[in-house]
C-alpha cells in the first residue's frame, strides 16, 4: 500500500477471469514471496518483510501467520523455497537474504533458529543480498542455494559441506537467479543482472581453474529483473526488463560439453 503496509491479496482463476477471494492489510510491507516449500494441499505462502521478518501463511486464514521468525537484522530482499512438492530429495526448507549480507535457510519444524547461516567473515563489509535459489536437491543429502549481491558476487553454498563451494563476479548487480531445476543434480544455471545482461552457467562440468563454462547475452535495452524457467521444458526459460518488455528464450546444448584439454 502507498501508506507502507504490507498488502496481501488472493486470487482465484474462474472461467477465464480472475476472481479476488481475500485481501487482508498488514503493518510491515511485503518484499518477496514463495510457495516453494509447501505441499499442494496446504499451500503456505512464505514470505520476506522490510522489518527482516520471514513468515508463512495460510491462504485460507490470514489473520496470524503459521510460522513466523525474525529472520534478519534488515530487510527481506529475496526468499525461495524447496522440497514441498516432494520431487528430487530433502526436507522442505525455505531460502532468504538480506541487505544485512546473511543467508540463511529455515525448516519451519524448528522455532527460531537457522539450520544453516552464511554471513560474512567478522570484521569484514557485507554486501547487499538480492536474490537466492535453491538447486541440485536430488537426494536427501545433496542441496545448494546460490546468491546473488549487489557489486556482481554470485556465490554457490553446499548445504550438506556448509561452505562455499565455487564464486565469480559478472561486474553488475544480480537481480535474478534461477536453476532449470532444482529438483535435479545441477545442469545449467541462469543469473540476471542490471545493464541489460544475463548469463547462462553449464553447472553440470567443472574446470579445476576456471569454474564452470558460461556464455553471457545483451536483452531488454535496461535491467533484466527476473528469469523464469518452463517446467515442461528446462531448457526454455524468460527473462523480463526493467522496459516492460517480456523475452523468451530457449537454450541449446554444445555438440560437446566436456573437452579434455591438455592439462
């Protein structure tokens, strides 16, 4: 709302049109939103504030939230989810960042309390969080989240290791990040940035020096918000602009994406 709370409406696609069925108001304002961590049945929307809040909510009871956790000492920028619909492997568990510089990922089974935080080293600036992904959960012990900051740091985290396991700089800030899956060991990762730019990361090969083989193209004329793949087809996915404009794309493979050089 223009008077800084938080709007939450729900809506209903009924022959051929949208019917609203709910719209509450809430004090804090709403910054980003997933339904990545919830079954079919239940649909509990989890969401990120500008107070640092992450909570979770029941469409069809919105008064008080089902799970609720101050999450970061700033604001919520970006939140993603994994593991509800019970493809691929793992709890269900939910992703934020945040202008504070953490990431950190939450099973609502627990009260409070992280189960995995990725901060920056004491002493040390933090950047600014703005957009998180979960991938390569395919089994019950493998999942990572990759994070995007302001100044171009893409990083990848092994939540089964907790450590980093690979980061680069793209020299722009990262709007959107996106795996084709994330329910499958990692193939290919797409990361969109300001000056009208993104990137496409073959995550499945790995070079021991130089990180994974990327190709990177210009879009939109301005800043490209946000990527989203097809879940029928992964390698079909769209990018949208700060221009308003809609792009779709579709990805093709190399003859070959392995090369043995002469190292």
């Amino acid at each position: 709302h223009p008077r800084g709370t938080g709007a939450l409406h729900v809506y209903e696609m009924s022959k051929g049109d949208v019917k609203l069925l709910t719209e509450v108001e809430k004090r804090t304002s709403f910054k980003c939103g997933t339904f990545g961590a919830t079954s079919l049945q239940e649909r509990h929307l989890a969401t990120g504030d500008f107070a640092g809040s992450m909570m979770t909510w029941d469409l069809e009871r919105l008064d008080l939230p089902v799970y609720s956790v101050k999450a970061h000492a700033e604001i919520v920028n970006c939140i993603d989810g994994c593991g509800g619909l019970g493809i691929g492997g793992g709890a269900p568990e939910i992703v934020t960042g945040s202008r504070d510089g953490c990431v950190k990922v939450w099973d609502v089974r627990q009260k409070d309390v992280p189960v995995a935080n990725m901060e920056p080293a004491e002493g040390k600036p933090h950047r600014d969080c703005w957009t998180v992904a979960f991938g390569n959960s395919y089994d019950d012990s493998e999942r990572c989240v990759c994070a995007g900051y302001d100044n171009g740091d893409l990083k990848m985290f092994d939540l089964r290791a907790m450590s980093a396991t690979w980061e680069t700089n793209l020299k722009n800030g990262i709007c959107g990040i996106e795996f084709d899956r994330k329910d499958i060991e990692m193939n290919k990762l797409v990361v969109a940035t300001l000056e009208a730019k993104f990137h496409v990361f073959d995550v499945h090969v790995r070079h021991p020096k130089d990180g994974f083989p990327s190709l990177d193209q210009k879009a939109h004329k301005s800043t490209i918000w946000t990527v989203k793949h097809l879940p029928q087809n992964r390698d079909v996915f769209v990018t949208t602009g700060g221009n308003g404009s809609v792009d779709l794309w579709k990805y093709t493979y190399p003859g070959k994406r392995e090369v043995k050089d002469g190292e």
